[in-house]
C-alpha cells in the first residue's frame, strides 16, 4: 500500500489496497500505524457492500452495534449505520436524517466514545457537501504552558441534546437518545491511549465545564473549539464516490460542511469502533456553590 500526505497537521491517502478482499495481517496492521500517525486516513475507490465494511472495520477492534437505539443502522446489518441528509426509506424502515454540521468528536456524550469512524461514500451531490477534520493534538501544542497548565485540571459535561440535529427529532426520538445517553463527564485534555500524547476533547455536545455554570463555562469552550477549529489544524475533505475515510476520534473534531444543494441525496455507510470505557456519568452538582441560607 502506498501512504500520500494530504495536509499539514493530519490527513493521508492511501492507495493500492482493495479492501473488498481479505487483507493480512501485516496490512491492518500498516494501516493501523498509518491511521495513528495522520489520524485521518482516505482509501479512494473502495465500493463495499455492507458485509464488507464490517468484515474490513471488524479487524480493528468491537463496532459499534446499534448503541443508537436502531435509528440509523441498516436493518439487517445493525453495525451499519446510513449516514444521509434525507429520510430514506429501506423496507419498512425509515432511516432519521443526520446532519453533523457543528465540530463534534463521535459520541463524546457516551462513557464509551468511539475511537473509529470510517464512512463510505454512496452518493454524493454534485458539488460541495465536504467534511472537515482538525487535529486535536496540533491544537493543543500550540497552546501556551500557562492555557494548557488551566485546561489541563478542567473536565466537561457532554451532552447528546447538543446534537445539531436535535432540534429536528421528535420527542420520542429526543426521549429515547436521553434515556440511551445520559450526560457523561470527560476531561478537557485526554491522552490518547495508544500515542501517549495530549489533545484536546472540546466540540459540539460539551455543554458546561464541572464547577463552573452554564455561563462561565461557555466562552471557555466557545475559546477552545475556535482555537482547536483553526485552519493550521485542519484538513477539508472533498469527498469522490467510494471513498472509504477512517479516522481516529480519540484526537480530531470533525463538521460535516453544508455547503451543497440540500434537495439532492447525500449518503453515507458507516462503521463506528468503540473506544475503552473513559469518564463517568454527571452528577449535578451546585450543592456547594448555591448560596448560603439566610435562617
Ligand atoms: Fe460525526
């Protein structure tokens, strides 16, 4: 296989594989090695039919099998999921449009986030309909001692009612990811289990900083995911039909850009690794900061 750099701080091509066929070990594992060194991998002209995503993504660890609560995985595949911006009707289910147009980091809101995401592309509109990916690692370094020292004891409280989308479910699909997804705490600065170097964990579903408020906490994270979002750090992805991405959410964000025709279909597969089990679920808190009783 062939590795090509394809930005600055993250971003590779890989080429000369044919991931429909079983692949040795010695390849997952040069894959693997590539994926930890440039965190987002592009394999162009990869046309898998589902049995293949898995039986290619499996090699790397457990997926993903419908924690989502069925909303999004293909019915007799629950380990793929359809990624579209339109409902989309296979037998008699109705696939929930997503549209991930906010930096997020997969099921950060989850005690087991993913450590994995690969998408294939299935159809694509014309023009646009990009997605981007920011190194949190790049981010991070470029911190000053004194910010990385303050963000370095802060955790966060994720929250999947931050979902860009939620606003669109109904109230028993909002019912049911709350009840899936209880608000979960992660720390702000994670190290990443396999590189041992330090990145940032901000984006879209932290909602408030643990032992600050709601409104002293925003414009810290507001601060964090413009910084960790800058354009030094990042690498847009201009998508072809069937290309397959692969990407470590342990150490990047990622925004799925709206900038296409939304009247045509964009659609997606995707396969989702789950990382070991990290934080803990949020308790509320305030009991010692609410103020002192006058009696
Ligand atoms: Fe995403």
């Amino acid at each position: 296989m062939k590795v090509r750099k394809l930005a600055y701080s993250l971003g590779a091509e890989v080429t000369d594989l044919d991931l429909r066929e079983p692949q040795s070990d010695a390849i997952i594992n040069e894959i693997r090695e590539a994926w930890l060194e440039h965190l987002v991998l592009c394999f162009p002209r990869q046309d898998l039919s589902p049995d293949e995503l898995v039986a290619f993504t499996a090699r790397f660890g457990k997926l993903d099998d419908d924690r989502a609560g069925s909303l999004w995985n293909l019915p007799d595949h629950p380990k793929v999921n359809i990624i579209a911006n339109k409902p989309v009707e296979i037998g008699a289910k109705t696939i929930v449009p997503v549209i991930a147009d906010k930096w997020h980091t997969d099921l950060s809101f989850a005690l087991r986030p993913s450590s994995a995401t690969w998408l294939n592309a299935k159809q694509l509109p014309p023009i646009g309909g990009d997605t981007m990916f920011a190194s949190m690692y790049a981010a991070y370094d470029a911190l000053s001692p004194s910010m990385q020292g303050f963000i370095g004891g802060l955790e966060g409280m994720h929250d999947v009612s931050m979902s860009p989308d939620w606003g669109r479910y109904t109230p028993e699909i909002q019912a049911r990811r709350r009840g899936t997804h209880p608000p979960v705490v992660h720390p702000v600065v994670r190290t990443h289990p396999e590189s041992g170097r330090k990145g940032i964990f901000a984006g879209g579903f932290l909602r408030k900083l643990i032992g600050f408020t709601e409104q002293e906490s925003r414009p810290i994270i507001d601060l964090l995911n413009t910084h960790a979002t800058d354009y030094p750090f990042v690498y847009r992805h201009k998508w072809s039909k069937d290309d397959l991405l692969m990407w470590d959410n342990r150490c990047t964000m990622h925004n799925a850009v709206q900038d296409y025709d939304r009247t045509q279909l964009r659609l997606l597969h995707r396969a989702t690794l789950l990382a070991e089990k990290s934080g803990r679920y949020y308790e509320a808190e305030n009991a010692s900061s609410a103020p002192a009783s006058m009696s």
